[in-house]
C-alpha cells in the first residue's frame, strides 16, 4: 500500500471534520498544513447510526459502560484552524463513557481553536504537541495522562485551561504560555522534568493548584511553576497567596542550587560529591533561611525560636551549672529559682540589661551562655521585625 494511500494530507484546503474524522476512523495517518477544518470534530460521532461513518478498522474496547478508542495512526496538524469544536473526549454529562488512546504523535503545533476543546480522559502515548496553538474557548485536559513529551510553548489560552487530575509522565515545557482566563491544575502529577518559565495571566485571575504535586521537587522542577502563581497572585491582590508561593518558590530554587545544572548526567559518585558540598555550602541558607526565617514568609517560627532560646537558658541559668547573682547589697539569695532563671533570661535575650543580675566573673560558661543569647535576641527581634513588615507591607 502506498504512502499516500495511508496518509490524509492536505495543505492550505478547507477540510470537512466529516472526511477528517473517516481518515482517523481508516486508521491513515494525518497531515495537516495550513488547513481550515469546518464542523465538529467530535470522536463520539462515529458510534452514532446516523453519522455512517466506517469505523470497520477503528480499534474500540469495551469495559462495562466505557469505551475505549485506540488510535494507532499520527495525527500531525500544523498551522490549522478548527472553526467549530473538538472533542477527543466523552460527553460532558458522561465523563466515564469515553477514553482515547493516542499512541503515535499528536501535533497541533500553531493551530487556532476558534470553539472548545476536549481531550479528557486521553492518553498520549507519544509526543502531544500544541506548541504556539491559540485557544479560544475553554480547553480541557482532565484526567489526561501524557506518557511522552507534552509541550504547551507559548500558548494562547484564552478560556479556561483545565489541567485537574492529569498525569504527566516525561517532560512537561509550557514556556511563555498565557492563561487569560486562569487554568486549574488540581491534583495535577509532574512526574518528569517541568518548566513554566514565562509564563502568566491577563485577567488577573489565580489558577487552582490544589494538591498538585512534582516528584523532582528535589532538583527544583516546580521553581517556575510558583513564580507564575506567584506572580499571577500578586497581580490579582492575594498577597498573602503571594507570599506562599514565594516561599515554595525559594524553597524550589534552594534545591536547585543543591543539584546544580546538569545533575542527572552524572556519575553515582560526583552526585554524591557535589550533594556534599551543595551541603556544606548551602548549611546556613538551610538552617536561617529556610528553616528559621523561613524566607520572610514564617514569623511565627522566629517568635517560637525566641521563646524557646529563653525556656532554655533559663533552665540552664537556674541549674547547677549556671552562675548568676543579683548586684544590689541588700539582696539576699539562698536559692536562684527558674522564675529568678527565666526573669534573668528574658532581659538577656530582649537586651534590656537592668544590671540588678549578672553573671559570675570567674564563670566562662555563663558568661558564654549570656552572650549567645544576647546576640540571638537581638537578631531574631530583627527577623520578626523583618518578616511582620514583609508580610503586612506586600502590595
């Protein structure tokens, strides 16, 4: 059989959505360039008896009330426009009926949506291509698992983007793409390498990401991903949103900075090596940034280090190992108590300094202890300061 026989091309033609959809139906692989497809492209259109189409060599399953469609042929259509909707998905009132199974490449690379579009439910078992496509109206990808490279690059969604509950298996690049109305990518998995590097929205709307989540979180994949609801939430005024995303943003760009570029290309042992002294280098970002300061964004964790340096210096200073003393003569002591302990403590830590107490002379450990907790005091009441004004000053 030759290969214009198993192949449905065109270029720069109008194109029926009724002989596109008996091509794919025959299993010839299409190739689109420049075409303008007029009617519904609506995969359920084959199963009804008053559509008559051949569906002979369409490969169809079925599992109890769903039916499962599986396309071994490619489907490549560039530059194209779809003048009415397209729908490789089940109805809306029906979720569980439909699944498409894509197993070649699919590319709409440059192609405008003039209606909705639908691929709910799909599989993409190769490449899924919609590279510079324009969007018109809501386009939804629930449930949809990409087993191979899904690449969103500068896209025009100019509905709603409806990413909920897919899966995306490999790489997933969806730079300098623009969510004009908002998307949804709750419960979304990012499985492979994922970049939202530029991308943004002009509506001023935050999309949903609730329980999305990426598995290489430790090589700082999701970075750009909360720079965009960063960004988006900013514009929006959910400053406060905001200021979560900043810190999962940093939180990202922490790990990134630990593997460094080109991780995965190397060796079990310079992995290791250079884990180690990201380690070593990265320690006080760690311990001050992140899990202290919490990059602005967690006050409360300073105000409970504060309190919790003060709880314990002041069971050390009323312990058998500390040496503080009252300075006015007519004071007498015959025991230092935790409240003498903790009233000792706190005007240590907020550098009040009375000068009725002070540590012993001969006693280097107190005096030690009293001047880490001076210095603590005075930088923690700095960051709580910093992270107040941060916080309640955004926007």
């Amino acid at each position: 059989m030759s290969e214009q026989s198993t192949t449905f091309q065109r270029e720069n033609q109008r194109v029926s959505s009724s002989d596109l959809l008996q091509a794919i139906a025959a299993g010839r692989n299409i190739k689109l360039t420049g075409c303008t497809i007029s009617g519904e492209i609506d995969i359920n259109r084959l199963f009804a008896s008053d559509e008559g189409f051949d569906t002979a060599k369409l490969a169809v399953t079925n599992r109890g009330d769903k039916r499962i469609v599986t396309l071994d042929n490619s489907i490549e259509m560039t530059r194209c426009r779809f003048e009415d909707d397209v729908f490789f998905a089940p109805p809306w009132d029906r979720p569980e009926t439909l699944s498409v199974v894509f197993r070649k490449q699919v590319v709409f690379n440059s192609s405008t949506f003039a209606g909705q579009s639908r691929f709910s439910s799909a599989v993409f078992e190769g490449l899924a291509g919609f590279d510079g496509c324009k969007l018109e109206h809501v386009c939804c990808f629930r449930n949809v698992r990409f087993c191979g490279q899904a690449l969103f690059r500068t896209v025009m969604f100019n509905g709603y983007g409806l990413f909920n509950a897919a899966v995306f298996e490999q790489e997933a690049y969806f730079n300098n793409t623009c969510f004009s109305k908002g998307g949804n990518f709750t419960k979304v998995k990012f499985k492979g390498k994922t970049d939202f590097s530029g991308v943004y929205s002009r509506s001023r709307s935050v999309p949903v990401y609730e329980s999305v989540t990426f598995d290489r979180y430790q090589h700082g994949d999701d970075e750009t991903f909360w720079r965009f609801i960063k960004q988006a939430s900013q514009e929006a005024g959910y400053y406060q949103l905001a200021g979560e995303s900043f810190y999962n943003e940093r939180c990202a760009h922490f790990w990134r900075k630990l593997c460094g570029i080109g991780y995965d290309e190397l060796s079990s042992t310079r992995k290791l090596l250079r884990l180690c002294w990201g380690g070593v280098r990265l320690l006080p970002e760690f311990v001050f940034g992140r899990l202290l300061f919490g990059y602005g964004e967690r006050p409360t964790r300073v105000l409970i280090a504060g309190v919790l340096i003060i709880l314990a210096c002041a069971f050390f200073y009323c312990s058998d190992y500390g040496a503080v003393s009252y300075q006015t003569a007519s004071e007498t002591m015959t025991e230092f108590g935790f409240m003498d302990g903790l009233y000792f403590s706190t005007i240590t830590f907020t550098t009040l300094g009375f000068g009725d107490m002070c540590p012993d002379r001969e006693d280097l450990l107190t005096r030690c202890v009293t001047m880490f907790e001076a210095l603590s005091g005075a930088c923690l009441m700095a960051l709580f300061v910093v992270c107040l004004s941060k916080r309640f000053s955004r926007g």
